[in-house]
C-alpha cells in the first residue's frame, strides 16, 4: 500500500516567478553551437546553418534567455574572430580545453537564433585572455547607435540596426583553479566594479551578471567581497551548480542526485542572507538577485571533457529528470532571490538533447523543462507538505533525511488553474497526494502531465529514444482533491478551479 501526503495553500504569494529562470546555455565548443546547432554542411542544414530538427527541438523548450559562448570556452574568446563575412573566419584554438574550434557561429549569428526562438541573448564576456577595452568594443559593437568605430563596423558587417543585447556576464568561476585568470576575491571585486561601472555607463539600462561563487569553502569571502565592491553597477550574482551522478552505480547514486536540488535550496538561503546582509550596508539601492548561469546533473566522470569525445549516446536517466524537476521547484519557491537561469546545457555536453549526424535525440532532464515551461504560472503560491522522509545525502556524502515529496504551486494572475508541479523521490512507495486548496473549489477534472518509467534508472536511447518522455491525460476525481504519484516520478497537477485564484 502507497504513503499518504498533504499540501495545503496557505493563501499566500512568494512572489512573481520570472521567465527568466526558464534560460539556456550553448558553449561555443564543437557539438554544441559549432556543429551541433549550427552545421551549415549538415543536409538538415537551412539558409542560416542552423539544423532544422535541432532549431525545433530547442525552440519547443521555449527558452526565455540564451548565455553564450561561454563557460569556460568564453574566457579565451575573441569575439571578433567571429564576425564578419563567415568565409572569411578562421579557426581558432580554444585556448582553455586545448582544441580547435570554428568561428561561423559568431555573435550576430547567436543574436539571429536567440531572436528565431523568442529568447533573449546573454552574452558573456572574457575576463581570462580580455580586457576590459574588448568587452566595452563588443558592447559597442552590438548596441552602439551612433557614428563610432565598433557600431560603423557592425553596419559594415551588414546589421544597420543595433543588436540590443541586453544581459551581460563579466566572466566565469575565476575562483577555480582551473579557469583562465583565476584570481582572488578582492582582485576580482575590484575587476567586476571597474568592468561593471563601465558597462553601465555606455548604456545604464543594461543588465551585469557578475560572478559569485557557490563552493562552501569560498563562498562567504569570495561573494562578500564583490558584493561590497560591485553593489551599485551589478544586477544578478551568479552561481553554478552541478550534482554529480556516476553512470556505473547501477542506482548506488540516487539518493544523492536527488539531495542535489535540496542542498543548493539551503544554499540559497545562505547566500541570499550574504545579500541581505550587504543591503543593510548599502540602504536605499536595489538588491542584485541570484542567477544560475549554469546548473544541472552531471557525468562525474567527465568523459566529454577528452578533445577526442564525440557524441555517441545519452547518458541521463529518470532520475536526473526528478532532480531537474526538483530544481525547477526550487527556483519557483525561491522566486524572491532567484531571477535568471540557464540550463546547462542545451545540446551534447550535458545536455537536454543528444545530436548526432543522424539523429536529435530528446535526454530524459529535456522534459521537465519543457513540461514547467508550458504548464506553469507566473506567480509562485505559498504552501505546505506533510510527508514522509527518504534518506538522502550531504555533500559529504553522509546519510541524511529529506522530504519524499517536493512540491510548486503556481497561477497565473486573473486565472483559474492552480499548477502543482510535484516530485516524488521515493523510490519504493507511490504516494497518495491530498490537496487542499483552501477557500478555492476545484472542479472534479485534473489534467495530468507526468515522466515516469518502473526503473528509475531509465533512460532514452539512440536506439529507443522515447522510452522516456513526458504523457498527458485527465483524472476524473471523488470527493477530495488526490492524485496518486507513483514512485520515483515527476507530475504537473493542472486544478481548474471555480473562481479565480487570486481575487
């Protein structure tokens, strides 16, 4: 026999969720934008070099905002290798993984796609080789509108009208040794306020990511000392999280990938009280909020970090598709202190679809994003679960109890459907969920949208790329509002109710 949880709605908000978290990544590294997006020799390739099966895929996610090229490739880009006519680019070395890259997918190409799918670009600048002269010319270069020598350039490459690009990241994880331009806490407050202030400067409107930093040992010192430095020019610190899975556990890793969201949901508070603390220094001025430029499963083994990987299969599993669900929770609950995320990433290196020559095969973590990006409101509800616990893992790697059942509510202003989007981490038991929605009468039709396989180790294949996917159906309900959630499954509850949510 199944468990029994609860969730009410206290009739409260968390606030508004922004589309922004619903971001994308692309590094500029072969199989992911060179030769996995864009492939102008590809047969599936259309007139922009973009493949047309993959362009479908990507735009079905509905990606708000697209970071690029980097990463730890765009601490060594030059972005003006990659513009101009096409033919005339050559390849460079990436000079951080050693290997040699194309330049056809440079910035106005990226700024075209972005457009195609509706998303934002977010453009990331180079700290590890760059100056700060290089970033205000690419700056230029994309937005100038006057008669100057980088905006005269652009319109000589053919683009008359400015880019607008609007999102600019000054750097990455130059707290970890093996970035390009490492370098201490203070150094790099001192950089992301000169670089940052500048930027401003140019155009005041524009949005600063700066780099935070979220390893345990690092992150007070590192994220206070650039808080204090850079509050006043920056508008996000971000952060970057990965759980590690290892893909020769045979499920010995499951009660760890799925703490992975649990613990960086602590995480979260901790750093937003770093924030709150520097607010209190700093009174009467905007508080930056948190982007998570980078966060998801990965491989532990890293095998396509070799310059001689190519993509060959998947590699994620049902569930690293709870965990993203997971995540996604999180960033809804925690929508006050959260404003911008880009999955990492879209294509091959960890990514939401493997592309080979022949084939785009959908990962199992694609359809968490895809479902909350297409069933979820705008504005995140305040509740509460009563469940049982399942034994999870610290970053230690030590035992330690967690709720079986994760949960998101939200609606849409005006509206009249409550989404609950739920979790169930326990690998064992399904769970009978009962729903009170508080002063809100549901009708006694529930749309179901759910991933969920027997075997949580599941996952899509080149072979059986739809052993995993996501299924739709209604549930006709008795008396009380309950929905069983099998084990280790992901759900989106759609609840139409009789008046509006939010009155």
């Amino acid at each position: 026999m199944g468990q029994q949880a609860t969730f009410r709605l206290r009739g409260t908000v968390n606030g508004t969720i922004r589309p922004e978290i619903y971001g994308q990544f692309l590094s500029r590294r072969r199989w992911v934008a060179d030769e996995g997006l864009h492939h102008p020799a590809h047969p599936d390739a259309d007139g922009s070099g973009l493949r047309r099966t993959v362009l479908a895929a990507v735009e079905q996610l509905g990606a708000s905002v697209v970071r690029w090229p980097g990463g730890c490739t765009g601490t060594s880009y030059d972005w003006r290798r990659g513009v101009g006519p096409a033919e005339q680019r050559e390849r460079t070395t990436d000079w951080h993984f050693g290997y040699d890259v194309g330049n056809g997918f440079g910035t106005a190409e990226f700024v075209a796609f972005c457009r195609r799918i509706g998303a934002e670009p977010q453009l990331n600048l180079t700290t590890g080789t760059g100056s700060l002269r290089e970033a205000l010319a690419w700056v230029e270069y994309c937005n100038g509108a006057g008669d100057s020598e980088w905006a005269n350039l652009r319109r000589s490459h053919g683009h008359e009208e400015p880019f607008d690009v609007r999102y600019w990241q000054i750097g990455n994880e130059e707290w970890g040794s093996w970035e390009l331009g490492q370098v201490g806490p203070q150094e790099n407050a001192v950089r992301c306020r000169e670089w940052a202030k500048a930027i401003k400067r140019l155009d005041p409107s524009l949005k600063v990511l700066a780099v935070g930093c979220y390893e345990p040992k690092q992150a007070v010192d590192w994220n206070l000392a650039l808080l204090r430095e850079a509050w006043e020019h920056i508008d996000f610190l971000t952060l970057h999280t990965y759980w590690p899975f290892d893909p020769n556990a045979d499920g010995g890793d499951y009660e760890r990938v799925l703490s992975g969201p649990y613990r960086t949901e602590a995480a979260i508070e901790a750093i937003q009280g770093l924030v709150d603390l520097v607010a209190r220094e700093k009174p009467g001025t905007p508080k930056p909020m948190l982007a998570f430029t980078e966060w998801n499963c990965a491989d532990e083994t890293r095998f396509e970090m070799s310059p001689q990987w190519r993509p060959a299969d998947t590699r994620y599993r049902t569930v690293d598709a709870l965990a993203v669900a997971s995540f996604l929770n999180v960033m809804q609950r925690r929508c006050a202190s959260v404003g911008l995320a880009n999955f990492a990433q879209t294509i091959n290196v960890v990514g939401a679809l493997v592309v080979t020559d022949e084939q785009v095969v959908h990962e199992t973590v694609y359809w968490p994003l895809w479902l909350q990006r297409h069933h979820s409101g705008s504005v995140s509800l305040a509740g509460d679960v009563g469940c049982g616990t399942v034994t999870g893992e610290t970053l230690e790697r030590r035992p330690v109890e967690i709720p079986a059942i994760d949960v998101s509510a939200s609606a849409d202003p005006g509206g009249s459907t409550v989404w609950l989007s739920v979790v169930n981490r326990d690998r064992r038991s399904a769970v009978r969920l009962v729903v009170d929605l508080g002063r809100l009468l549901a009708t006694n039709v529930v749309r179901i949208h759910q991933v969920h396989t027997d075997d949580p180790l599941d996952r899509n294949t080149l072979a059986d790329p739809g052993r995993v996917v996501a299924r739709s159906d209604e549930v006709k309900l008795d008396e009380d509002v309950a929905v069983e959630l099998p084990a280790s499954s992901y759900t989106i509850i759609e609840l139409t109710t009789t008046s509006p949510v939010m009155s």
